[in-house]
C-alpha cells in the first residue's frame, strides 16, 4: 500500500508473469550460446565438416526467434489500482497496454464462470478480466481483497 493524494491511501495490486530472466538477461544467455556454437562449428568447418556451419545457422535462428517470442511477453502483467473513488485496471500484453478506469461505488468483482477462473472486474458497461498471472487456487482470495478494499474495510 502506499500513499495517494493526501486524504485517503491507495492500493495497488501487481501480478507479474513468474520469469526467471529479465529480456536483458536473455540476450547476453544469446549472444554467448551463439560465440560457443558458431566457435563448435568453425572448428568442424576447418576440419572439413562443411554442413555442420549452415545446421549451427538454423538452430540459432530457430533459438532466436523462440527466445524473442518469450521475451516480448516476459514484462507482462496486470496492475490494479485503487485510487480513491476510482478502481484501475492496466493491463500489459506484449506490446500492448490497456487501461480501464471504474467508478468505485458502480464496480463489480466477479469470476468469470468457477472458482479458479478469472476474475471479471465490470462497470458502466465496461468489463475486463484480471488474473492471468496468478495461480487460480489464489485467485477467489484476490477477489475478496479487491471487494473489501472497494467497500473501504
């Protein structure tokens, strides 16, 4: 929780995709496994291997293109805010990014069909679902949080 305007707190919920490298992190995991490949496979080619050079080519390119795929989505996530009389919910998706605003006193926290489904936050004929990045077991607990924290418990 931290502090608003002044007069009343604001509460921010942050769900995180779980990635255990940053994009960063990623690249530099890249450019050493291409050094060791493309070293593994000049060595063949001087000793005379000369289809092991286009086959460490491919494999990289293929690794490459998989790595760029989870790297666009590593920084997804949802932020919930709690903004005095105004709920917000932003949302990142690869490149996108969404951001809905609800009228506290007219928003409603509901799972969308079960009790580990995601979470549909609606209003003024607005709805957006929430929970992708959290484990389901948890999240009918984060529905309650918000509900409570919307009634000002």
């Amino acid at each position: 929780m931290h502090q608003g305007d002044g007069q009343s707190p604001d509460l921010q919920w942050s769900l995180r995709r779980n990635c255990s490298l940053s994009p960063a992190q990623l690249l530099r995991f890249y450019i050493g496994l291409c050094l060791l490949s493309l070293s593994i496979a000049t060595a063949f080619w001087f000793s005379g291997a000369r289809l092991v050079m286009p086959f460490a080519w491919l494999e990289l390119i293929a690794v490459g293109v998989a790595l760029l795929i989870y790297a666009r989505h590593a920084c997804d996530g949802e932020k919930i805010t709690l903004q005095g009389p105004v709920l917000v919910v932003e949302r990142d998706h690869g490149r996108r990014s969404e951001r809905t605003e609800f009228d506290r006193q007219w928003v409603r926290i509901e799972p969308c069909s079960g009790d580990g489904s995601l979470i549909e936050v609606s209003g003024q004929g607005r709805s957006v679902l929430v929970g992708r990045h959290l484990r389901p077991e948890l999240r009918p607990a984060l529905a309650r949080e918000i509900r409570l924290a919307l009634r000002g418990a």
